[in-house]
C-alpha cells in the first residue's frame, strides 16, 4: 500500500495538472529588489511525466505573477496564463512540441516576478522595522500562496529538492542549508551580493521560505542558530538557548534523528502573521514568542515537532491538515512532558488546547463543514478553514488511539508511521491503513482498534468525545475562576481577591484563568474585570498570551477603560492568533474604532491579516 504511486489528484486546492506531472527538482535564481518591492528572477522545475497519456501540456499554478519567459530544455516555448480562478489563481499553461512520454523529464524555466498583489511577501520599509535602519521582507507560503511567489506545482502532495540562488543587499535566510561562503553581513555599498542555500529533502512548495533584512546571527545550542534584528539578538538567544536542543532531543528520542542538519530559528518583525511557521532549517517565529520569561517556547517545540510531521511527513492536501498540525500538536505535548517531567504537563497543555477547540467550534457553528477533521475545500480557500479544529481534534484523536492500545504500543507505531511515509505525503485514509497493518500481527492491540468508529472520528462535525486529563495543574486555576464566578453571581460572597491568589503561577496556568472566564455564561461586571486586572497587573504583563486574553474579558465585560491597550496592541502585534479575537471583541464594542484601529494599522499587516481583519469589518464573523 505505501509504496503504491497514486496517481489521481487528490488536492482540490491545486490548478495545476500534477497527475501528469511531478516536480522532481526545482532552482530558483532571485533578485531581492527592495526599492521596488518584488522578486525578480528565473525558477526552473525538473518536471517528470508520470503518465502514457504523453500529455502535450504543463499547467502549473500562480496567482498574481508576471510570466516573462517559458522556455522548455532550453528552447523558448509558448505560454498563456489562465483566467483567474479565486482563490486559487491563474493555471500557467505551457504548450510542448510533442507528447512526452512516461517517465521522461523536462527542464521548464520561467522568468518571473512578483508583483503588487502578492500575498506571500511582506516588504518593510526602514520605519516599519524596529532599528529603523534597513528594509525588510519575508515570505509565508502556506498553504497556497507560494503560487503568488513564482509558479509550480503547488500541492503539498508534490515533493522536489531545492536550490537556492538569492541575491540581496541584506543578509538572507532560507529553507535550505547555506552555503559558507554566504556573506554574514550586509554589503557595504548596498549592491546585491549572492547568498546559497540548498535542500537536499524534497519539500512541499509551501516549505520554500525566505527572509532578507538587517538579521544578525547567535548560537542557542549544538545544531542551532537563532537571527533576529541586531538590537533584539541577546534577549532573543537568551529566550531560546535554554530549551531548544532539549527539545530536539526529546523529539528524536520519540520518533528518530534529525534529518535536516541544522535546526534554526528566525525571529521576525511583529507584523508576521503565525506564532510559528516550520519552514525547513529556519523556524519562523513571532516575537512574541520573546516575553523574557522563556514561558512561549513551546511554539519552538511545535515547529520543531514539524520536521516530522508535515515536513518529512506532510499532508497531502489541506483536507488532511489534521495530518500535519494534529500530529505535531501531539508530538509538542509529548515533548513538553519529557521535558517537565510528567504526563500531567501535557495534560495542562491539552486543557488549553479544549477550550481553544470549544473557541473555534463555537465561532464555526457545531455543524459547520469546518469542525470536522477532514474538510471538504473544493471550491474553498483553506485559509478560510484554519482554526484549531485540525490541531485540537487532531490532537485528541491521536490520545484517544494512545490511550485505547496504551502508550507502549503507540510509541511503536510512531516511528514506524513517520519511516514508512518519510519524504511522502499522504491522507487520512492512508493513515488508518498503516495503523491497522502494523498491528495486524498483534491480536490483542488489533481488537482494540476495531473499536475506532473512523467515519465518525473524519466526518462528524462538533466536538469529540472530551478525554479524562490529569487535571492537577488546573485545579487550582479552576477553584479561583469558581471563586470569581461566584462573585459575580453574588456580590455578597466572600471572596476578596488579592495578588497572592496567583503567586507563583506560570504564564500558562493564567491563560487558562483567562479562558475559563471568557467562557462564563455571564460575563464579568465591568467593576470585577478592572479589579482583576490592577489585582493580578494583567493590564501590564509583557506576555502578549496573557495581556490579551485579559483585554478579551475586559472587552466582553463591557469594559470601556481597556480600549487604549487593545488599539496599542493591534497596533504593536500582528499575528493574527491575537488580532483576530480583539477585532471580534472590539467591532462589538466600538466598530468606529474599531475601523479606525485598521485604517491606521493596515499596512502594518501582513496581507492574509490584512485582509482576514477587513473580511470581518465587512460582517464575516468566522
Ligand atoms: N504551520 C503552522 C502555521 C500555519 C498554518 C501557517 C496554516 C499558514 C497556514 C504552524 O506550525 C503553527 O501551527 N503555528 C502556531 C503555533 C503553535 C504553537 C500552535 C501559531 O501560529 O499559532
Ligand atoms: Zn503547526
């Protein structure tokens, strides 16, 4: 079953004509062209025919890129770029001279460039960054925008090695190995100088990443390298150089050695949208992941966890994206419990990670398409489906299956799974598979899969059965919420809180005071939400988790005072886990500022926050 080579195209996501054509090898050669905002430069994709149809025609996706030249071995070939399809772009349709037949390669070289409308690049000017001396840009693929960067085949189901050529006035990172050679500072004279990369793994073309800016290098363990803007380096390798080779080594020891080299970490401007994203080699991160207290580095355990699953393993469609997102969610956890010592502390993070399901659930609708684990995206945009449905409901069903066989058994199968479709991609059904085969041989474990009602885990929409946690972490948060909760509902309670309630609490413990509270079937009064604030300094904590979970009950309880620092926020953070929820709240309390708040932040933004804010100033509640 494995080894089979499918050749239907399972990714609905995709114009491209991939059960023809895979990618076999892909070099990109690109010029960083601050002063103008675009990449300019050639793509070549080693493409297979993988069919007898001896198909006469390549069609690869793009969206908003300007196509200068196709040429096909070497020799000028007509193109047409395909009408636009939204959200999906425009098919790039490359007419050959003759059928090819199966099995033979093509070198198809493309002179591209970005252009305005790109919604993978972010370009900074000198103000927009923190020492305000250089421009900046970075790119952020997933799930269908490396299309918009320069065509190919754009499906996670396709894998290809990489080469990199960049040229840039600005140091550069990205998804492959560098080269030594690569200049370590700027160029003096700002003229581009040419930075190397390669990626001997084949990767998804969400996986392609690159960043250019005033970036500066540190050291934060063995195989592991942390850049960041020159004036944010030290505190950013102090955050990190504690956990992170910790946290390989956990990983390894769950499932099997590093297969990328280095493992790195890029800290970005505020204005990156995700609080991570696994690009191979350089983890992309938020800075908000730096809060001086390295109490947000299980970020860095997920994305590192993604180096199996979803980079050595990946989703072959985003119908599948609980693959990835459920898997890594898990490892993360797993990872967190070795580290801290205990399956209580995973338990701790899966409590979290419930009330984040109930979030998403809530907001969709329990019947919603997008509640299910896999999802029906043709026709859709999977950005539109991104919630932590696919990581939670994926998180939860691989404890269940853990629990259901025992941990023992499980921690056999993991390596098993990601060995078998290492550098592959595949669906959930292909999951079920490899997990029924490799215990087919052990009667008692067998039995206790047959109890997995499979299409109701996929298919049913809502909640999944909640698992029994280990609660002892949490109880404690919950008596005080219960304690607050009763204030609320009788003013003459006895409760009288103080900052001693919360000492010696870690930033986790009150997000999930935060979370419990929003979910109160009442809302705080205006009066308990401020004294819950200046009692425990919520309004001045530098973790951005916590500050902004507590603007969210402020906002639900109506209070008014708190609309200075959530407009300050949205105007210092732009990830969109924090973005989105203070919209929410605050086009309820006050559109006009709400708008206000966006005009004045817009280009700020990255263009998937920009434009997911201005869909729900429009009315769109998802
Ligand atoms: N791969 C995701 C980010 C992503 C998902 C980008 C879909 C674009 C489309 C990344 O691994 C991730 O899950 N990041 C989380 C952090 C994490 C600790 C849950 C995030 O950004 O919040
Ligand atoms: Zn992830």
């Amino acid at each position: 079953m494995a080894d089979t080579i499918i050749h239907t195209p399972r990714d609905p996501n995709t114009l491209s004509n991939y059960n023809n054509w895979r990618t076999t090898r892909t070099a990109v050669s690109i010029d960083i062209l601050f002063d103008e905002q675009i990449l300019k430069g050639k793509v070549t994709h080693t493409l297979k025919s993988i069919t007898n149809a001896e198909t006469k025609e390549i069609l690869l996706d793009s969206s908003h890129v300007q196509v200068d030249n196709v040429e096909v071995n070497g020799k000028k070939h007509k193109f047409e770029l395909g009408p636009r399809l939204e959200p999906y772009g425009s098919a790039l349709k490359i007419y050959l001279d003759e059928g090819v037949p199966n099995d033979t390669e093509v070198d198809v070289c493309i002179d591209f460039a970005t252009t305005a409308a790109c919604t993978a690049l972010q370009w900074m000017t000198p103000a927009q960054t923190s020492n305000k001396r250089h421009p900046y840009m970075f790119s952020q693929a997933q799930a269908i925008h490396a299309r918009s960067i320069f065509p190919n085949i754009d499906t996670p189901d396709v894998k290809a090695p990489f080469d990199f050529t960049i040229r840039s006035p600005l140091p550069v990172v990205a998804s492959g190995i560098p080269a030594e050679s690569n200049p370590k500072q700027a160029s003096a004279d700002g003229e581009l100088e040419t930075y190397r990369f390669t990626q001997p793994v084949p990767i998804p073309s969400y996986l392609f990443a690159i960043a250019s800016g005033d970036i500066a290098f540190a050291p934060i363990g063995p195989r592991s390298t942390v850049a960041t803007g020159p004036d944010k380096l030290a505190g950013c390798k102090w955050e990190l150089q504690n956990d992170t080779e910790k946290q390989l080594k956990a990983a390894e020891s769950l499932v099997f050695p590093y297969k990328w080299g280095q493992y790195n970490v890029l800290v970005l401007p505020a204005s990156f949208p995700y609080g991570g994203m696994e690009n191979p080699i350089y983890t992309f991160a938020t800075p908000t992941i730096i809060s001086g207290d390295r109490q947000n580095v299980d970020v860095v355990a997920h994305e590192l966890s993604h180096s199996w699953s979803g980079n050595l393993v990946s989703n072959a469609s985003w119908e599948h994206f609980w693959l990835n997102e459920g898997w890594t969610t898990y490892l993360e956890r797993r990872i967190q419990a070795i580290i801290h010592g205990g399956d209580k502390w995973r338990d701790f993070s899966a409590i979290i990670g419930w009330s984040a399901l109930t979030d998403s659930i809530k907001n969709f609708g329990e019947t919603h398409e997008f509640t299910k684990l896999i999802v029906d995206l043709k026709g859709k945009d999977p950005d539109d489906a991104f919630s932590s449905v696919p990581y939670e409901k994926g998180f939860v069903f691989l404890y269940y299956i853990e629990k259901l066989i025992g941990q023992d058994q499980f921690d056999k199968f993991i390596p098993h799974y990601f060995e078998t479709w290492s550098m592959k991609s595949l669906d959930s059904y292909d999951f079920k598979t490899t997990l029924l085969d490799f215990f087919q041989h052990d009667k008692a474990t067998s039995q206790k899969l047959e109890n997995i009602d499979w299409d109701t885990w996929f298919y049913k929409p809502g909640y999944p059965p909640k698992p029994d946690y280990d609660t002892s972490l949490v109880d404690e948060v919950y008596a005080l919420a219960d304690q607050w909760q009763r204030f609320t509902k009788d003013q003459n309670s006895d409760f009288t809180p103080k900052p001693s309630d919360i000492q010696g609490w870690s930033a986790n413990q009150l997000v999930v005071l935060l979370e419990r509270m929003l979910l109160f079937p009442q809302p705080l009064p205006v009066e308990h939400a401020r004294y819950l604030g200046s009692t425990y300094s919520l309004r001045e904590s530098q973790n951005v988790e916590v500050s902004s979970r507590y603007y969210q009950v402020a906002l639900l309880s109506g209070d008014t005072s708190i609309k200075g620092h959530v407009v300050d926020m949205l105007g210092k953070v732009g990830r969109m886990k924090f973005v989105r929820p203070l919209y929410r709240h605050l086009i309820i309390m006050d559109v006009e500022l709400a708008t206000e708040t966006f005009e004045k932040n817009k280009d700020f933004y990255h263009p998937i926050c920009r434009a997911m804010v201005k869909k729900m100033l429009m009315g769109d509640k998802s």
